[in-house]
C-alpha cells in the first residue's frame, strides 16, 4: 500500500511540475515582454553565463540545454537580431559557430536587478524557506537523475 501512495505522489508530482512549468513560461514571457525576451530566449542567456567561460559550439549549448540544434539555433538567431549575443565562427574552424554574450545583454540585465529580484519573490508568495530549500534540494536531484538517463 505505501509502494502505491508514492507512486500516486509521484504521478501527482510528474503533472504538476509540466503545469508550473507552463504557468510559470506564460507568466515569464509577460515580465520579459518589455525588453522583447522570451523565458526560452532567457533560458538560452542563463546557460551562457553561467555554463561557459569560454563561447560555446552549438552543439555544446545545445547538450546543456537539453534542446535540438535547431530549436537553440532558432533562439539564439532572434537573440543576435535583438543585439542580445554574438554568433560568430570558430577562428580555428570557420564551419563551426560559438556563442557569446554582449555589452547590451549585460547592461539590460543590470538595469533589471530590483525587477527581476521583486518578480521572482513574487513567484513564491508566502512559501516558508524551508520549503523552498527542501523543493531545490528535491529538483536539483530530479535534474540530476535524469541527466544520468540522458547520459548528459
């Protein structure tokens, strides 16, 4: 009986996370709207600068992201339009495209600070510390056991 109740929690847990997900994309694309950003366009930021010291290869940002060259290509296509990154060829071998960050992605993001730090709280509401710390620790071995899955 406890094996079938953690395997109903499980299930309950698998929907809810694809529902926040969706939830939180729509409310994100909302905020971001304003500087002509989606969450998935941000998504593609956020592993820039906080995965790569060095400019990654698509193929790189792609493993990392979890996502089809296609689909990262198409993101970071609109995002170099925007001025927000730099595609730009492998000085070494020209068939191959790296991926940085700009001056203009930085100074939007700086001028966001307060913003962004009173939207993300706001996505919390009144969720006590101790719940956000476990649901992290909770997420980040979830994250981890299906990279192992995916071999990432």
């Amino acid at each position: 009986m406890i094996a079938d109740q953690s395997l109903e929690h499980k299930k309950e847990i698998f929907g809810m996370i694809f529902l926040l997900a969706q939830r939180w994309q729509n409310l994100g694309d909302q905020e971001l709207a304003s500087i002509g950003v989606t969450t998935k366009q941000w998504l593609l930021l956020v592993t820039l600068h906080v995965f790569f010291k060095v400019p990654p290869t698509l193929n790189q940002l792609t493993q990392v992201m979890g996502s089809s060259r296609q689909n990262v290509k198409q993101l970071a296509s609109s995002l170099e339009k925007s001025g927000f990154l730099e595609i730009f060829q492998d000085a070494s071998d020209k068939r191959i495209l790296r991926f940085r960050l700009t001056q203009k992605n930085a100074d939007v993001w700086e001028s966001r600070v307060e913003q962004d730090e009173g939207y993300i709280s706001s996505l919390f509401g009144d969720v006590r510390l101790e719940d956000i710390i476990t649901t992290r620790d909770t997420i980040a071995k979830l994250i981890s056991i299906s990279a192992e899955k995916l071999g990432v």
